[in-house]
C-alpha cells in the first residue's frame, strides 16, 4: 500500500501535460512501471489519480455489489464514468486527457494534493477554494471523523 505525503503546485502545458513533482515520483517508484488510473473525484471538482495496485484493491470492493441491484449497477457506472489509464512518460510528465481537464475545470495552474494512498490533481483556485471553505469547519470534522470517547480508547 502507497502512503502518499505532500501538496505540491505546478503547471499544465497547451496538450494538458503536467510534470510530476519529483517528491511524488521518489514515492511512487516502486510502481511507477505498473501505470495508474485517473478518474473523477466523487465528491470534489479534482480528479484522482490511483497507482493501479491501489485501483485495483479499491475494484475487489467494487466487484462484490450485486449487479441485480439497480442502485448498484447506477453506481459503478457513475463511479467509473471518464476512467482512464494514465502513465508517467520518460520525460516524468502525466497526460491528463481533454474530457477530465473539462470535468476539473483545469487551467494552467495546478496542485497536486496527496490523499493518503491517491494523488487529487486541482485547478490551483479550485484547491485553494475547497481549503478555505472548509477551513471553518475542520476542527469540527476532525473531533466528528477522529475524536474518540476517552473511555473507548482503551
């Protein structure tokens, strides 16, 4: 499993080619060979990229929902909407493809954001919109998310 740490900012070119910080390619050198995949974030206006050992964990989960459920069918289908397998070139640039640049609304400006075991690619004033606004309200997520009961750590 990658435990991804750092938020670094760089830039797109014209084609959509961004240069993957050099921190983030020593981390993921392990499994830089086997490729990634770059998807839609559910929940932000980013896009994810998974090392493919990781994409393929988070597949074993998806591939036990029962396909007889209409819920379940709509969900894969949207979960995996615009997925693509991405590489890192010899050069160390990431080609984001047209259709996700257009989802993320991607300028030039970029941040690459580590999320534990994924990277989140952001539009630089998308990021620095989704921290600000949220920043009033992170003490109060992280007690709800982390904050344990003193008597339940035992």
């Amino acid at each position: 499993m990658v435990n991804l740490i750092g938020t670094y900012e760089c830039k797109a070119d014209a084609k959509g080619r961004l240069m993957m910080p050099v921190a983030f390619k020593k981390q993921l050198s392990p499994v830089l060979q086997e490729g990634f995949v770059l998807k839609r974030s559910v929940f932000q206006p980013c896009l994810e990229l998974y090392p493919m050992e990781e994409w393929n964990l988070l597949m074993q989960k998806i591939n036990k929902l029962n396909r007889f459920k209409k819920k379940n069918n709509d969900f894969i289908r949207r979960f995996t909407a615009g997925v693509k397998v991405v590489e890192i070139d010899s050069a160390g640039r990431l080609l984001i493809p047209k259709d996700l640049i257009n989802f993320a609304e991607i300028t030039k400006e970029l941040v690459l954001s580590s999320a534990v075991n994924i990277i989140e690619i952001w539009d630089k004033d998308k990021y620095e919109k989704a921290i600000d606004d949220s920043a009033d309200d992170f003490a109060d997520l992280a007690e709800e998310v982390m904050g344990f009961d003193d008597d339940m750590e035992d």
